[in-house]
C-alpha cells in the first residue's frame, strides 16, 4: 500500500524538490506551505508520515508539533523535523515532542533523504 | 687717704691669706675683695678665669664697670650696701664677662671688718652656667614635648618648638626646614622671631628659600650632623648674610632632624652675638633632632593612612556591633550620595536591598563571631533611589566590637558582564541565524541540481536549473546584505552623489513592485508636491531604501490593503513616507525595529525568507546621506514610515 507524506516546507525551491524526489519514489505526498495549512492538512487525513520544517509563516513547526500532540486523533503522528536550523534549543523541543528525527535539510542529499523516508516508512531496505 | 687705706687692706688680705694657706687665692670659686668703695682690691685666679680680667687690669677700680651688666646695676649697689653695713647677703644673679657675655652667678657678699668696724666686703662667685643651662635644657625639653603633644602635624608643632628651644639657650631666632623628596630641596616650614627683634628681611628671605643639599641648612642635610657658624656675617658663602647683618644675628648653629638615620628637616637658630661652638648646646640638640625626625615620622604614617583613608576610590569604613556605621571615607558620598551623617545616623541594613538583606545579615552574623568576610556582593541603595553593587571584604575586631570593611562599586563590572553575555548571546543567535539563512538557498541549489542531473527530461532539466539559479540569486542577495551592512558600519561603503529625482526614482521601484502590489491586489496611493527640486543624493542606496520599504509594505499588508506614499520637502529637507494598513509591529519590536538581526515577533508569522537587515540597512544608508528614519505603528492597524534627507548644497530648482 501506499505511504502518505505531508510536507509542510514554506520554501517553495525545498518544496518543489522534496516533494517531486519523493513522489518519484512512489509515495503520496501532499504539500502544506505553512504552519497553518499542515496543520489543517493532518486534521484533513493524518499521514504516515510528516516532514515538518520548523520556520515556518502563520505557525512555526514547534507549534504545529504540539498542536498535533494535544489532539487524540493526532497525538500518535509519526514526525520527522526538516530544518536548517541547528539551534540544541530546537532540538530538545522537538525531542520533547516525540519526533522520529531531527534532519538538517543542507546536510542532505535528495537520494539520503528519500532512502531514510523510505527505510523510516517500509522498513529496513529489502 | 682712701688709697693708703686701700692698700693697707689688700696686703692685709694677702697677709691673712698666706697665713691660711692660699685659702683665697687656692679657692675654686671665683673670689673678689672690695674696700668700702666697691673699688676692687683683689681678684683670685678662679675670678680671672671666670670673668677673663686679669687682676691687674681692675685692680683699684670700682667693679661696677667691670662685671656688672647693666640692667643689674641697682640689685650690685644694694648688694654692696649690704656688704659694708656688715651684712651677709646672697644673690642667684646674672654678671657680665670680659667677652660681653653673661654668666649666671650665685653671688655671695661678706662683710669683711677690723677693730675699726666694716672695711670692704668679700663677692664669693659660684657659677652656675651648667645648672642653669640643664635646667633651661629641661625646661626646653618639656616645651618640645608639650608642643609636640598638641599637634598633629610637624607644621603646626613648628612655631612652638622654634620658640621652646630659643628661649631655652638665649638664642632669638629660629627656622625649620623640611626635605621635599620630590624637588630634593629644603623648605622652610617655619620662622620664629621674637617681636624684640625687627628681622622682617631676614624672614621673608629665610622662608622664600629653598636650599640643596650643602647649601645653608643644606650643609646639615647632607653631613647629616649639627654645624656651627661663628659668626654669618662672615661667612661669604652664607646666602642670606646681608638680611642676618640688618637683623644684627652673628653666630648660627643648626641640627638635622633625624628619622632612621635619614634626615628629614634641619632646624637653625641664630643669636645676636658672636659665639664660639658649644659643645653642650650641640649635644642636647643632637636629642631633640631626633625626637623631631620620630615625631615627623609618625605624623607622616599618620597622614598617609588618613589620606588612604580619604583618598581611596573603595567604600571604606568602620562599623560597629550594633549595625551602625562609625566611620565612612569619602567615597561613599561621591559614590552613594549621602552625608557621613546620613550613613551613620540609620542602621546600614536599612540600606541594603532587601533581597540582599537576609544573606547580608548572615554575613553581618559571621563577623560578629570573628569570621572575616570575603567577596560578599549586595546591593546599597542610592540617595537618588537607584542601586549600585559592592563587593565586600571585611574584617572584625572582636575586642573593639568593631568592623573594619572595604567595598569596592562591582556595578558597572556587573553591567558589563551582562553587556557581554548579551554581545555573546547576539553572536550566537547571529550565526544561528545566518546559517540558516544560508542553509535554505544552499540546499535549494543543491537539491535541484540533483533533481536536474537525475533527469532526462531536458524541459524538467532547464526548470530545476533555473530555480537553482534563482536559489543562488537569494544566496548572493543575502550576502550582499551582510557585505553592505558590513561597508555601512564600517563607513567604508563609497557613496557617488549625482542629481536625483525622488519622486521619479520612487516611480521606478513601483514599477519593479507592481507584480507584487497586484498579486495582493493592493490598493496603491501615491501622491507627491508639485515643487520637489532635484536633489544630489546616491540614486542606488536611496533605491534600497525605497525598495525595501515599499516590499515591506506590500509584504506585511494582508491582501486588498491600501499603500499610501507621500513626497514633499519642508525646508532644506525632503520628506518621504510610505503608510500601509498591515499587520503592524508592537511597541516592544518598535524600539529594536532598527537594531541589526532584529526581526518584529510577529514578522515570521508573514515571510520567514528575511534576515532582519533590511531595516538595518536602511537606517544606516538614511543615517550615511545626512537624514533621519522614523516608524509609527499599531498592532492590527498598520505602520508609517517616514524618513527625511537633506537637500544637498548643490541643489537644482
């Protein structure tokens, strides 16, 4: 079956890049461009999965983190955060919130990044 | 008749005196034989030594024109009276000697008698020059003494002990001198006279000198060791020899004043006769230098501590037991603004800040039980209110109930501290940032680089390139920024002055806005007086500004809002403003609106894209043209811009 991607990403060359290597990969993705729209987006139809960039218009990804933890239906979204930003400050925040991962997203290869998506999504590559 | 007689007596005399064994002539003390007419009949060789007449000088002449001084005349005669009327009578006198000066007799006058009744008297002498001179020494001593002990300081002590001491040994006048190290010269600190005495020249020289080492006092200074001088006026070397010859002085004696074996101060007096050294006025002085260098010695620790004291940039003070101040130095009135008396007159708990107050108790409580205190911090509140920080090192003297303390002002230490911390943290949130900022553009080239290698498809292939290029453009964007923030700062960024005209200039950035005012469909108001002269302006920094605070506008304006732009000029100054009906900025982001990195709390709610230059850059490109920026806003309401440029000097019509 399958998996559905979120990707909450505001920049729209990141966005663009994301969201064509995954969907080359075979997964459902849908684009949120801020904090908002993802949210409304998860509340839509959750996803397997959720790439969240934390700065973001609207409502930065912490937000829309713990907006997703406080809601039942929401609470058990498995989330990846994609930053550029290192701060150890973020990350203990997202730590705090139950992530799966913190990525940096310059630090990445489209190809690292879709295999890590897929390995996260369909388990230890076949 | 009268000298038959006399002659008759004096070998009478001389017969009776042999006869005795040379009971007058053998006798240590000086011994006279007048006749009944006060003529001299005979002098014993201890008489000759005393006064210095050989007997045959004064032999049949009346004694009065010999010995006795002057003023003494009356008190001789009554003597001799009684003498004659058969009398013992006795004298504690002064007599003149040969050389003119007196001696300090006790005279003893007996009656010398016959068959025939009185015929002549004896004078028996006894010199009383040493007694009298320990008992003036003494008394000399005693006055140093008591003047010392009522002074604080060698100058005040000066004109007393220059006066005990001249009186004391007969001498009229007086100077000291102290050694300033600094100019290594002798001073003269004081002058004694007696009003007797008119040396108002001599004075005025003496106290305007200052003398080196070997010269004057200085000889003293530098043999470190008592000088006499027989006579001044003599001396040619002696600088202020004609002052001393209308004051009459003659011979001087001077001795240093002693600390440690160093001199610190010479001391010389100077007497109206001619007098050959003294061996026991050298000595008793060689005490007194001494006494006077200690005394000087301690004054001046004295001093020194005083002025440490006074003198010290730290808080200083004493305080007691019971929690008041008793004593306090200076600083805590330049540094805390209150009188000593206000600091002493309240509890100095009262003046701590009463968070600090608990832990200073405590501190208070371990000094009373003999634990010193060191680098305790608090708080003392100013007169004015405010709070300055003290660091504290204290020390307790159980004995006294007594705590010595010192604290030095940590306030703006402590600022500074903060300041850093605050610097730091700027720092790091700056490369937080900024590496972010970096980031997002990098990864985008990155990433459709990738995207465009992996494809085939040469239309795909050309759109990942293109919006790499557009990535790399942002990236170049953002450094341009920095690099020019960077030359504004650093005032090294080349302005080029060249004819501008504003409102034209403000037409073309439109023009290169008009996308974005239409995407948003704002409502866009431009209006401009008829009169704007052409200004000599740098058209490309004064573009930047225009443009970034027209996308501003447009940016943090939600859709169908009204842009109104306003150019005008008052005076020697153009006007430009730009008003939109956006989201507005806080009163709190207004005051760091301008602040490099600063980004308004609700501006990420709008474009996460900015890097909290642009702003920045503005103000230093309005501020390097001559001109001024100001912004009014309100939350929800929307935000005016507003800056000012000076007409150059070569403006146009």
């Amino acid at each position: 079956m399958t998996k559905s991607i979120l990707l909450a990403e505001d920049d729209r060359f990141l966005r663009r890049a994301c969201e064509t290597k995954l969907k080359q990969a075979g997964f459902d993705v849908r684009v949120a461009v801020d904090g908002e729209e993802a949210l409304t987006c998860v509340r839509d139809k959750v996803p397997d999965l959720l790439l969240l960039d934390l700065l973001m218009p609207r409502r930065d990804g912490l937000s829309v983190l713990s907006a997703l933890r406080g809601d039942p239906k929401t609470k058990d979204i498995r989330v990846v955060i994609m930053s550029n930003s290192s701060k150890d400050l973020e990350r203990q925040k997202a730590a705090a919130l139950g992530v799966v991962d913190y990525w940096i997203k310059s630090n990445l290869s489209l190809q690292e990044l879709c295999d890590r998506v897929t390995q996260l999504l369909n388990g230890p590559a076949r | 008749m009268a000298k038959q007689a006399s002659r008759a007596l004096a070998g009478t005399i001389r017969e009776h005196d042999a006869a005795l064994g040379g009971l007058i002539r053998a006798n240590p003390l000086a011994i006279l034989v007048v006749d009944a007419d006060d003529c001299v009949q005979m002098v014993n060789p201890a008489f000759e030594q005393l006064f210095g007449y050989r007997e045959a000088e004064i032999i049949g002449q009346p004694i009065d024109a010999f010995i006795v001084p002057l003023d003494r005349t009356m008190e001789a005669a009554g003597l001799s009276r009684r003498g004659i009327e058969g009398k013992t009578a006795r004298s504690f006198t002064q007599r003149r000697r040969k050389d003119g000066s007196l001696v300090d007799i006790e005279l003893t006058v007996v009656p010398l008698a016959n068959s025939s009744g009185t015929i002549g008297a004896y004078g028996i002498f006894r010199d009383l020059t040493e007694q009298k001179q320990a008992e003036r020494h003494l008394r000399a001593q005693y006055a140093v003494i008591e003047a010392l002990a009522h002074s604080s300081t060698i100058e005040d002590a000066a004109s007393w002990v220059l006066r005990a001491v001249a009186e004391s040994v007969h001498w009229q006048v007086g100077a000291m001198w102290l050694v300033d190290k600094t100019a290594d010269r002798l001073r003269c600190v004081d002058f004694w006279c007696p009003p007797a005495i008119d040396a108002t020249a001599f004075e005025q020289q003496t106290r305007a000198s200052q003398f080196e080492r070997g010269v004057g006092p200085g000889r003293t200074w530098e043999m470190n060791a008592p000088a006499w001088i027989v006579d001044v006026t003599k001396e040619p070397k002696f600088s202020r020899r004609d002052a001393a010859l209308a004051a009459g002085l003659h011979a001087a004696f001077s001795f240093p004043m002693l600390l440690d074996g160093d001199v610190v101060g010479v001391v010389e007096f100077f007497t109206l006769s001619v007098l050959e050294s003294d061996p026991a006025i050298l000595k008793m002085f060689a005490a007194l230098g001494q006494q006077l260098g200690e005394f000087v010695g301690r004054t001046r620790a004295q001093e020194q501590l005083e002025r440490f004291f006074t003198m010290s940039g730290d808080l200083l003070c004493i305080a007691n037991f019971d929690g008041y101040f008793t004593r306090v130095n200076a600083s805590w009135h330049r540094i805390l603004g209150y009188t000593s008396t206000e600091l002493m007159s309240q509890p100095f708990i009262d003046l701590v800040h009463y968070e600090d107050r608990e832990a200073t108790m405590a501190a208070v409580a371990g000094l009373t039980e003999g634990r010193p205190l060191v680098a305790f911090e608090n708080r003392y509140r100013c007169k004015d209110g405010t709070y300055r920080w003290l660091s504290w090192t204290s020390t307790p003297k159980l004995d006294e109930r007594l705590i010595y303390a010192v604290a030095h002002d940590t306030t703006d230490r402590k600022r500074l501290e903060q300041q850093t911390q605050e610097t730091l943290k700027m720092r790091n949130d700056f490369v937080s940032f900024v590496t972010h900022q970096l980031r997002t553009p990098l990864s985008g080239i990155k990433w459709m680089l990738e995207l465009a290698r992996d494809t085939d498809d040469i239309g795909e292939k050309g759109s990942y390139i293109e919006d790499a290029r557009e990535s790399a453009d942002r990236l170049i964007g953002l450094v341009n920024d920095l690099l020019d923030a960077s030359r504004l700062e650093s005032g090294k960024l080349q302005v080029t002055l060249e004819p501008v005209r504003l409102r034209q200039l403000t037409y073309d950035v439109l023009a290169d806005v008009a996308t974005l005012v239409r995407e948003k469909d704002h409502d866009l108001d431009i209006q401009s007086e008829p009169d704007i002269p052409i200004a000599l302006l740098d058209s490309q920094l004064l573009r930047q500004v225009i443009l970034n605070l027209t996308s501003n506008a447009i940016k943090y304006t939600p859709p169908g809002g009204r842009i109104e732009i306003r150019i005008g000029r008052t005076g020697p100054a153009l006007h430009w403003s730009i008003r939109d009906s956006g989201i507005g900025i806080s009163e709190e982001s207004q005051k760091r609106l301008f602040e490099k990195f600063f980004r308004a709390d609700n501006a990420h709610t709008v474009d996460t894209e900015g890097t909290g230059l642009g702003l920045y850059l503005v103000r230093l490109i309005v501020e390097r043209l001559g001109g001024t920026i100001t912004c009014e806003s309100e939350v929800g309401r929307g935000t005016l811009f507003h800056f000012t440029l000076p007409l150059a000097a070569g403006d146009m019509p």
